[in-house]
C-alpha cells in the first residue's frame, strides 16, 4: 500500500492543479499606422482583430499580440519599445509583435 501512496499523491497534485490553471486569452491588435519609429508607440494605430491576419511586405509592423484584451486598441502601459524602429519589444500586457516578412 505504501509504495503506491506517492503514484497517487502525485495524479492527485496534477488533478488539482490543472483543475485550477486560468485559460491564458491573446489579443491581436493590427498596425494600421505609418511605418515610423514615432507612430508604433502610439495604441490608437493599432486596431482589434477578431481574425487572423496577413502580414506581407518586409520588415515593417503588422501587429502587436497582447496578453489583456484592452478593448479597441491596445494598452501600452509599462511595455518598451525598441531605439531606432519603435517595436514594442516587452513589459505590460505585451507579448510579442508581428512583422512583415
């Protein structure tokens, strides 16, 4: 009996905790603004997607996914931006960015 209490303490500690893991929602916010180090910081250049996306053209911003649905545009409390291009880059809500390929 003993040398099965640890196989079932552990089904149970996997049960439980998955029974209680919060489903992790994305948003998708599409860049609509100019293609300027400036214009990327702004969130009302960015427009909420309800489907999927694409991104054609090089190296310019598509979209942004973030982990908080904010509503209409994106919130870019505490996210950073990258020198030189203005890409989001981390912090906040902020997971990462789509770019033209």
């Amino acid at each position: 009996m003993k040398k099965y209490l640890l196989g079932v303490s552990a089904i149970v500690l996997a049960v439980g905790f998955t029974a209680f893991t919060a489903k992790k929602d994305v948003t998708l916010y599409r860049y609509d603004g100019l293609q300027s180090e400036n214009e990327r910081k702004i969130a009302t250049n960015y427009t909420k997607m309800t489907s999927n996306i694409f991104c054609l053209g090089a190296g310019n911003e598509c979209a942004v996914v973030m982990s908080f649905d904010n509503g209409d545009h994106p919130d870019f409390t505490n996210v950073t931006f990258q020198d030189g291009t203005g890409f989001p880059k981390g912090g906040g809500a902020f997971l990462f960015n789509l770019q033209k390929n």
